[in-house]
C-alpha cells in the first residue's frame, strides 16, 4: 500500500523554463538551406525528371526488366498509361526519380505508365 505522500524530487520548474532539448538545440544551429535534388540519368530524357511521360521517348534499361502478370483490368486515363487486361502478360521496368506506385509497362509495341497494384510481378 502506497501512502498519499510522494517522494521525489522537490525542486518545482514553471512549464516556461524547461526547454525540451531538440528546441534548445535547433535555436542555437544557423539554418541549413536545403537544394532540391532532381536525378538524371545519361540515356533518359529529361521530362522524365520533370514529371511529364512520353512513353515513345523512353527506353528501357539494360537490365532490371521484368515479367508481370495483370491482376486486373485497367483503363488508361491519359496517353502516358498503358491499358491492361486481367491474365495478360507484360514487361515491366522503372525509371530513376519516377513514382514508386508506378511502371513502365510494354506490351508488344505499346507502351506506358501502370499502376504496380495490378500487377503481380514474376521472375
């Protein structure tokens, strides 16, 4: 059984004098500018880095394809994306600095932009 008495330290602090450490910290350090970082890479056209996709433009890398198979239909909303059919197969690959929720995908001579989430990816 506890006793209504706390012991411990009795020195009282205001809320207003206790500065948390990383507070204390960051006021004393000068301000770091930060440079936005854009990768390119040799062979891939720039509106790849600035988010605009021009399927015919871009080449697939040397190594890093992959086959996938489609889990489900998917219809293309814009001429970057490629449109899939559920159970066919496709070759996928990505691209530095692109959005990791997509690939490019290739079917035959089409290419484009697919969703990863319809994808089940093989070897």
């Amino acid at each position: 059984r506890f006793s209504g008495t706390f012991v411990g330290n009795t020195e009282s602090t205001s809320p207003a004098a206790v500065v948390s450490a990383p507070a204390a910290a960051a006021a004393t350090l000068p301000a770091v500018p930060t440079i936005p970082v854009v990768p390119t890479v040799v062979g891939v056209p720039n509106t790849v880095a600035e988010g605009v996709l021009n399927p015919s433009e871009v080449k697939p890398p040397a190594s890093g394809t992959r086959k996938a198979r489609v889990l489900y239909d998917y219809e293309a909303a814009d001429s970057t994306e490629l449109a899939l059919l559920a159970d066919e197969m496709i070759t996928v690959y990505s691209l530095p600095g692109m959005d990791p929720d997509w690939l490019i995908g290739e079917r035959g001579n089409q290419k484009g932009k697919v969703p990863v989430t319809y994808l089940e990816l093989l070897s």
